[in-house]
C-alpha cells in the first residue's frame, strides 16, 4: 500500500481543477515521451507516440490554421520551425478537449493533489536530467568547443549572432566548464525530493540566463529552453508564497513536504535501486557520450593532417607547361581553410565556398567536394615546403591551378594568444 504525505484530498474549485487538468495534460504532452525515448530498444515503442503527434499535428496545422504547405522539416538543428509551433497549439488544444472530458465526467473521483504531485515529480526528472546534457555536454566540449581556423579566419562583422555567441561560450573552457556545471548542479538537485525546491531555483536562474541568450542572439532553440525555465517555475510554484515570506519578509518558513511513502521496505529498496540505477546509468552514458567526441572532435581527437589556415603568397592558372598570374579576383583565392573532414575556399571578391575534404597522405592529395553540388569533384596535389609554406596544385573545377601559400597556427591569431593579465595598465579592448 502507498501512503501519501500530506497528500490529502481537499476542496478546490472547478476552475482550479480545470488548469490543474490543462496543465497535467498539456505537460505530459510536451514532456512524453522522455526519458523513454532515449533507453535503447524502448525507443522503438515510444516511437508510435512521436507518429500519432506528427499526423495530428500535419491535420492541425492544414485543416485548423489552414497552412496549406506545412511539412515536418527533419535534421536542420532548429527546434523553432513553423512544425514546432504548430505542435504546440496542437498540444493545447488537446490538452482543453481532454480536460474539459474529464472534468465533467469524473467530478469528484480524482484526487487532484495525487495527479499534480505526480505531474511535479515527472517535470523534476525531465528538467534535471535535460540539465544534466547540457551541463556535461559543456563540461566535454560537446556543446561549445574552442576555435577552428574557419571561425577565425571569418570577417568579425560576417558572424551570425548564435555564431557570435558560440564563439564567445567557446572561447574560454573555465567559463563554459562553470555554466556546465550549474545546470548539471541544478539538474541533480531536482532529481532528490529533499533538495527539489533549491534545484528548481538554480534551474530558474540559469535557465532565465540561456533563455535571455537565445532571444537575444537568435539560437533557434527558444521554444524548448522556454519551457524548461517555465517547467521549472511552476515546480517551485507550491511554494512561492513561502519563498517570499523568508527572502523579502525574512519570516521563519517550512517547505512544503509532499512526498510517497512505502510501507513495505522491499518496495523503498525498489525505488532507491532504480533510482540510483537511472540516474548513474543516465550519467554515466552522458559522460561516455561526451569523452567519445572529445576522442574523435575535440582536444583529445588526433591531430588533423594538414589542419589550418592558408592565406595565398601567388595563384596562377596552367597552360600548355606555362604558369599564368591571375588577376580576376571572382578566381583568385585569398584564403584556404582545412579542418579535416571540411574546408572552405575565400576569392579575393570575397566569396566563400564550402567543401566536403579527404586528405590522402600517401599520396599527397586533397580531394574538394562541393556541399552545392556533389557532383564537382576536385583532386589537387600538395607539397609542404617548409614548416609554414604550402603549395597545391592540379585540376579544380575546369582549371588548372597552382597555388602557394602561408600556413597560419592558432598561435597568430590575437584572439588565442591574449591570454589573462592580473595587472593592466590599460584595457586590451581594440
């Protein structure tokens, strides 16, 4: 038998129970089905979930708010698109039906307070343990990583602002170590009944942080970073009026103490296993999940043959056995960038071209691959002359080029090499 404490049945009024009800609906809704859907095997049941909302949300969006032309855009890294949005209001209207249905066909029959308690215990374990990703991907270089050659090489005033925002989250490892560890801090928290309350005012400061973050700077993940910030509110919610009385009233408060009680001792056994289970094993695949790209991407990953930033000393076009200087600058390159598996290629009109890269060390080639056209193939030859120079040469495109140039270490970029002053006479802001 399960016990609850203070869980006990009380008064409330028909509207009260109606949000109660719209809240409950509309959270499972948005919540489910995680973590579910991140267990191996499980994921293939919970996928049925995942397609019922896709066609509801497709006949929403078509026959409702008549967007003749909305398609489920898949792999962009947005959680912002028109699909998104209209998800949303599929889910609050979902959420009103159902609430209405049951309001008005269970009266009394539903211990309100049981439902929200278990509405709070489920958003605790979805926000914790989404801030536990993201603390961890921060502390392993999974979300913010230092800069490559292409960010550097790029025009200040040419960045995007979420590129801008990358670049300065990615910039300093300690800092972004720190923001990692207060959401991972404010994710363990939520996760244990009797430090839920300070987890759920950690999470309200970092989460208002990132969310002020990706309005300002544009990052298409306002959507979801907004509902962990108001998920985290409405877990303190129950006790806001207390929180208020001791931080501006400095009056003595207790928390609210609702938690399950067991009566059988097998079962509190039960639970703190799979706990601990959930949580170590959660942890634990985060943290493989992360050191495996710092293995393969980040500051644990081989060093990238041919790696850098190559800016043109002379480009000329071959013909017959001739060299001929270029002067056309729709042609002329000015800068390479080479970072292992892509690249991109600056003319002197400023135009930049992206490229899928394979470097053959054997064989002393670097193949081009056009992201626009993947038919446009490229093979060029390269030699490496001394330790800073480097010289390509071959067929690109319907031309045949030879190229030398000046390799630029991350040491040559003032950004990298400003490091910290204790003592400044002036400020280093040009």
């Amino acid at each position: 038998m399960i016990t609850t404490h203070p869980l006990t049945e009380k008064k409330w009024s028909a509207t009260r129970k109606f949000f109660t009800l719209f809240l409950i609906f509309y959270l499972f809704l948005y919540m489910f089905p995680f973590p579910f859907d991140q267990i191996p095997g499980v994921n293939i049941l919970t996928g049925w979930y995942e397609d019922v909302m896709d066609i509801v949300t497709l006949w929403v969006g078509k026959n409702i708010l008549h967007i003749e032309k909305l398609q489920q855009i898949t792999n962009t890294g947005s959680g912002d698109t028109t699909f998104n949005y209209v998800r949303l209001f599929a889910y609050v209207l979902i959420a009103l039906l159902t609430s209405i249905i049951v309001l008005f066909s269970t009266r009394k029959r539903i211990n309100y307070d049981r439902q929200y308690y278990w509405l709070i215990v489920y958003a605790r374990y979805y926000v914790g343990l989404y801030l536990i990703i993201y603390g961890i991907f921060k502390l392993v270089e999974g979300q913010f990583s230092f800069h490559d050659y292409g960010r550097l090489e790029e025009n200040f005033g040419d960045a995007t602002p979420m590129g801008l925002l990358w670049t300065f989250m990615g910039h300093s490892k300690i800092y972004g170590g720190f923001t990692g560890l207060m959401e991972a801090g404010a994710g363990f928290l939520l996760l244990f009944h009797n430090t839920k309350t300070l987890g759920a005012l950690l999470s309200v400061a970092v989460m208002s942080n990132v969310v002020l973050m990706n309005f300002c700077f544009d990052v298409p993940v306002k959507l979801f970073s907004s509902h962990l910030l108001l998920i985290s509110i409405i877990i303190l919610i129950p006790n806001l009026k207390k929180l208020y009385n001791f931080f501006i009233l400095n009056k003595t408060e207790t928390l609210d103490h609702c938690k399950l009680v067991f009566e059988n001792k097998w079962k509190v056994r039960a639970r703190t296993i799979g706990k601990t289970l959930l949580i170590l094993g959660f942890t634990a695949d985060i943290v493989l999940m992360g050191v495996d790209y710092m293995r393969t991407n980040g500051s644990l990953a081989p060093e990238v043959p041919l790696k850098g930033s190559y800016h043109t000393t002379a480009f000329y076009t071959s013909e017959n056995d001739s060299l001929k200087k270029v002067e056309d600058k729709n042609i002329l390159w000015n800068r390479l960038h080479l970072s292992g598996s892509y690249g991109s290629i600056r003319t002197e009109a400023d135009s930049t071209s992206y490229y899928a890269i394979k470097i053959d060390t054997l064989k002393k080639t670097v193949e081009f691959k056009s992201y626009k056209d993947t038919s446009q193939v490229s093979v060029m030859h390269y030699e490496e002359k001394a330790p800073k120079a480097f010289l390509l040469k071959g067929k690109f495109g319907k031309q045949d080029i030879q190229a030398e140039f000046t390799k630029k270490s991350l040491d040559d970029y003032r950004l990298v090499n400003t490091g910290f002053h204790w003592i400044q006479e002036y400020p280093n802001n040009q």
